[in-house]
C-alpha cells in the first residue's frame, strides 16, 4: 500500500491529491492512507498535508530505499528485483548465501544496504561503508562463462561505474587495473567480484561495488586520507549527493555491459576499459606476497590479463597481484 500511495503522489509531483481520492482508488479506509502517510514521512518522503487538499510529495531531500531506487527501471535484467537492507554485514555474502540456499535465484537480483558491518574489498581489505555516505550494493549474475573468463565481468563494471560518473556529474574517472576507479589520483570505487564455479561452468557470479559518495576527509581513516576520496570532495560540493540518481545511472549501465557479455561482445568492453584505463603505458610495482617486481603495463588481454614488461625486459601475462601504479594514490 504504502509503494501504491507514493507512486500516486510522485505522479502528480506539485499538486495535492486528496485522501479521498486515494482512498477510493485503493479501496481502502482514509485511516488505511493517514497511517501509510504517516509510514512514508518515517521513512523521509516530505509529505505536506493541507486541510481541504489534501497531500502532496515535495522532493527535496534523498529517500534511499528499493523504491526510489527501483522507480521507473525499464532494465529487463540488471535490478527488476532490488532487496535494500539499511543495515547488513556485507551485500556480497547475503547475495553468496542466498544462491547458495535457492538454485533459481534469478539473473540481475541486485542487494543494497545503507551500512555494512563486514564490507570487504579484494585480498580481505575492511571496506569502511558509513550510513548516508557511499552506495554498497551487490548484483548476482548468472553469465554463460567459462571460469578463467569471469574477468571479463569486472572489467566490464568498471566501464559501466566510469561511465555512470559522467553521466550523472560529468566526473572523468580513470580504471586502475583491474577494479579501482581512481579520481583526481586517488580510489572513489571498489569492485570485487567472487564466484561459484565448476570446472567448465560458472554457477553464479557475484559482483560487489562500493563507491565513497558523501565521505567528507575526516570520514576516512588517517592512513587512507592520501589514497581515498568521495564523490563530494572530488567535485567540492558542501551537500551531499544524492545516491539514488547515481544508482539508478549505475544500474542502466551495467545493463548494457551485462548484454555485450551475453552476446561475448568482449573486445568492446576490453577497447572501452583501454580508454579509460590509468594504467596502460605506466610504470608498476607489481606485488605477489612478499616479492615485490617492477615494470610496465602494456597491454590487457580479452580474458582481463594484465601484459607487463618489466625491468630485466622479460614480458608476462598477470591474472592476479596487486599493483601500485606510479602517480596515483600516493605512490610516487
């Protein structure tokens, strides 16, 4: 009822709309509406009431729910079903266990949650995901990949979370490989993609983004200061974004990435991450344990191999390591 009274009152955004009216069209009681109203104005929609009038939807201020998210999705895949937590241990292990349990999990679910008490980033890393401050959010796919090629899925979403940023603030974001989005030289977006797989078959692929939105730099912890940053503080805004707008743009995105990987149109998403990439042509610390190599980024294969040329001119394709990228986030 409550997704039914809103919908009516975002339709007629400006104007009133009388609890008789709504009482009517839904066939319930006008107590039945006051007590939705009062719910919706819980849950931070600015409703005005006037006597004679009615109620009517003023929009000034984030809703950050599955509805607003959800609102107006015309995707066919990526979010026609939304679950929104506003408080969870990590999106990416509600949405691993959640496949584990049901095997007809459908394609494009999408998990989001306000806080996330166990977020993590790749090789383990805490993730520190604040209520009101970043969009923590997961999506399961169900791609017809062979494992070694799963790569493919995370390339593709930092193209689409690139793309998102300048759509919606006309921010020029670069993709460090293989799933850091880096802005004015330090990380806004991480990507961490985790998979139940058999030997020629992926079960289900679970594809985690978090992206700092409204951290001020105090937000963060000291030592990440110089390696991490908000959507607010790259663009210098003193209010705070609003985060459903950006996941909405996301989510349309990712769409379109998920189609070209069920049509294995692989080489453009590959092209597309070439040109937004801050990492072809520099030079690297590539770290495996505790053996540090250096070099230079070369090329990325089809699969999401990294080509490297390092120092002592021998070339080798890299599937995994963590690389430091001269020039951004405090690596000098």
């Amino acid at each position: 009822m409550k997704e039914k009274i809103i919908n009516e009152l975002k339709t007629n955004i400006g104007t009133y709309v009388s609890g008789e009216q709504l009482s009517r069209k839904f066939n319930v009681s006008r107590m039945a509406i006051n007590k939705n109203i009062t719910k919706l104005r819980e849950e931070g929609y600015h409703i005005e009431a006037v006597s004679q009038k009615g109620y009517m939807l003023i929009e000034d201020r984030e809703v950050y729910n599955a509805f607003e998210i959800g609102y107006d999705n015309k995707n066919e895949i990526i979010g026609r079903n939304i679950l929104f937590f506003s408080e969870i241990d990590s999106t990416n292990n509600y949405l691993k266990s959640y496949a584990s349990q049901y095997e007809d999990v459908e394609d494009g679910l999408v998990v989001i949650s306000d806080i996330q008490n166990d977020g993590r980033g790749r090789m383990g890393r805490r993730w520190d995901s604040q209520a009101g401050k970043g969009i923590w959010m997961s999506i399961l796919l169900k791609p017809s990949l062979l494992p070694y090629k799963v790569q493919i899925v995370t390339l593709g979403a930092a193209v689409a979370v690139v793309r998102a940023l300048e759509k919606a603030f006309s921010l020029q974001a670069g993709i460090k490989w293989p799933n850091d989005i880096i802005l004015n030289e330090k990380k806004v977006c991480g990507i961490l993609t985790e998979m139940s797989a058999e030997l020629d078959r992926v079960n289900y692929v679970v594809l985690g983004i978090g992206i700092n939105v409204n951290h001020i730099k105090e937000d963060f912890e000291e030592q990440l200061r110089e390696k991490a940053i908000s959507l607010k503080e790259a663009m210098g805004v003193e209010e705070d974004i609003n985060r459903v707008k950006l996941v909405q743009i996301l989510l349309s995105e990712l769409e379109g990435i998920y189609r070209c990987i069920k049509n294995e149109e692989y080489i453009s998403i590959i092209n597309e991450w070439k040109k937004y990439s801050i990492t072809l042509g520099r030079d690297l610390v590539i770290t495996k344990g505790e053996e540090a190599s250096y070099g230079k980024a070369i090329d990325i294969l089809d699969d999401g191999r990294l080509v490297v040329e390092f120092n002592d001119g021998h070339i080798e394709e890299i599937m995994s390591g963590e690389i430091t990228v001269r020039g951004i986030m405090g690596y000098a």
